[in-house]
C-alpha cells in the first residue's frame, strides 16, 4: 500500500481531508455512541494528527465524550473522523477513505468488546448479494 498523500472525502465533496501517512492496520469500536452514530461498529484508520483540510466551512464537530470529538459533513451528513482531544490525532473512518479494495489492511483491536452486541459478527454464514445484484433489486 502507497502509505502517503491518501485522501479522504464526504458524499458530496465539499469536505476533504489529506493524510499524510496512512498504516496497514484499522480498529474496530463497538460502544454505544460508535453503534449509534454508525449504525453498527465503527472501522476508522489511526492517522495521525497531520491532516489537511479542505472544506473547512462544511465540517461540524460534535463532543461525543470526554475523550474525543467527531467530524462530519454539514451538508451531506457524511461521518468522517473522530479525533483525540489530548493528542490531536485523527481516527478516519474506512467508508471516507479513497482504500483499494484489495490493500492489504487487517485490524489491530477492536474496543469495547463487552458492549458488541450478539446480533453481528465478523464471519457469518449469512446470505449475501454483490453490488449488482443489489442495484438490480433496489434500483
């Protein structure tokens, strides 16, 4: 994986955000404010706290604890980070940022593993549908 100038963006692409190192590796959160903010565990990238933004006057940050603040989109809605207050550093979320699909990434830990409610699970027999499969149903 090229581990600089990755980038990423909201829905509408009013908000941007450059990364100037990414890792191999993303976390998985499971409390309650991730699944209520997600709708399910949130997957975000440890990027550090040199990122640039572009679009600043379409971001809003939001205090969700005592530890963090989250960033998204005004206008479109779109979750896109949450950051450390004590370090400045920005966790991205996977959904925002510009990855191959095959990069190489695996998950380094998974927070609050006691709040992971029993209905998901990371290896399931459930069914399954491609992208077309669920554009020719939905569409």
């Amino acid at each position: 994986m090229d581990k600089t100038n990755h980038q990423a963006t909201c829905l509408c692409g009013k908000v941007s955000l450059k990364i100037q190192k990414l890792k191999d590796e993303f976390i998985v959160c499971h409390c309650d404010t991730c699944k209520k903010w997600n709708g399910g565990p949130q997957f975000a990238m440890p990027c550090g706290a040199d990122v640039e933004i572009q679009g600043a006057e379409y971001l809003s940050e939001f205090t969700s604890s005592p530890w963090a603040k989250r960033g998204f989109c005004r206008n479109c809605g779109t979750h896109l980070y949450f950051k450390m207050n004590q370090s400045g550093s920005y966790n991205i979320l996977l959904g925002a940022l510009d990855l191959d699909k095959k990069e190489d990434l695996h998950m380094s830990m998974q927070y609050f593993i006691d709040l992971k409610p029993d209905y998901y699970s990371f290896e399931s027999d459930c069914p399954v549908m491609t992208e077309a499969e669920v554009i020719e149903k939905f569409s």
